[in-house]
C-alpha cells in the first residue's frame, strides 16, 4: 500500500537494470543520502525524524546522489514526503510486525505499475503493481546502511491483481 511514510520509490539505477540485478545480487545497501545544510545536519543529530526543510525533489534528489554510488549493488531510494531512512524504518517495522502476528510477508519491491478508472467518467483513479518481489530490509546498527534483501527465487505476477482481471473482465495473466 502506497503511503506517505512507508514507502519508497528506487530511483537509481533505473528500473529495468534493478530488476535484471535482483536474480544475481542477493542484498542491495541503500544509499545513506546525507543532508547538506550544516544547521540540518546538526538539528537531524538530536532529532532523528526531522524533515529537511531543504528536501530535494526526486529529479535533484537522483542528479545530486546517484553518481555517489559506487558499488553495483547499492540502491538509491526516494520518498517525497519523509527521509527515506524513516520510510525505511516503517517498513522493516511493519513487515516485522505482520511476520511475528500472522506469519505472512507485506513486504515487497513491486515493478510495472498499472492505473484505471472503475468507470468512464470516474475521477478517482486507482494503482496496482503488476510483479511483486518480496523483500526483508534489514540493518546491523544506526550507523550502517539499509539493506533490501530479495526472498524467495521468483518474482510474482500480484495475485490480488490478477483476481480482479480475471473476475472482472475474464483476462487470465501468465
């Protein structure tokens, strides 16, 4: 589900060389984008869940951090509305949560996004993710960097998804 403080867009590298990537690297190290504003460096030590008043937009964001990526299997991760560690946080802890209550995995990196309308002139639009990969994010300490393991060998067509298309218009996915 697609929300304000628990989700994360991977905007580097692009998507086709991150899925091709995720059969033969098994963890990616996210990349700990720093804040540049000294006053905000100093302010986000005391408080670890400030917002940079200077937060970048996803287009400065990628030009200003990718090219600090040094290694093939680190990531860089965008949400525009909170640090991407604390989106990051939110996730492991939910996916923790939901594995510990129910045993069953909430989280996954999702590829190939599809938007429609229940009707015509309908002004509310809805998403889906098409594959699902299902992920653990994990992290030793506060100082060490993120890491997004991939679960599992396959990557899946989203069941929920493929139910609706199938129910609804007769459409069976492969």
């Amino acid at each position: 589900k697609d929300t304000k403080s628990s989700t994360v867009e991977i905007v580097y590298p692009d998507v086709d060389t991150f899925f091709s990537k995720i059969d033969s690297i098994p963890s990616f190290e996210v990349y700990d984008a720093k804040i540049t504003s000294a006053e905000e460096e100093e302010i986000a030590l005391i408080n670890p869940n400030y917002v940079p008043k200077s937060k970048l937009d996803r287009d400065t964001y990628i030009s200003t951090f990718s090219p600090k990526l040094k290694k093939a299997s680190q990531i860089l991760a965008f949400n525009p509305n909170v640090n991407s560690k604390i989106a990051l946080k939110n996730i492991s802890k939910k996916a923790r949560s939901a594995i510990e209550e129910t045993g069953v995995n909430v989280a996954y990196a999702s590829f190939g996004f599809i938007k429609w309308s229940e009707r015509e002139d309908s002004r509310e639009c809805h998403k889906a993710p098409i594959l699902l990969a299902p992920i653990y994010i994990t992290r030793d300490s506060s100082i060490d960097p993120y890491q997004i393991k991939v679960m599992g060998d396959e990557v899946i067509v989203n069941p929920t998804f493929s139910f609706k298309l199938f129910s609804e218009f007769g459409i069976k996915l492969p």
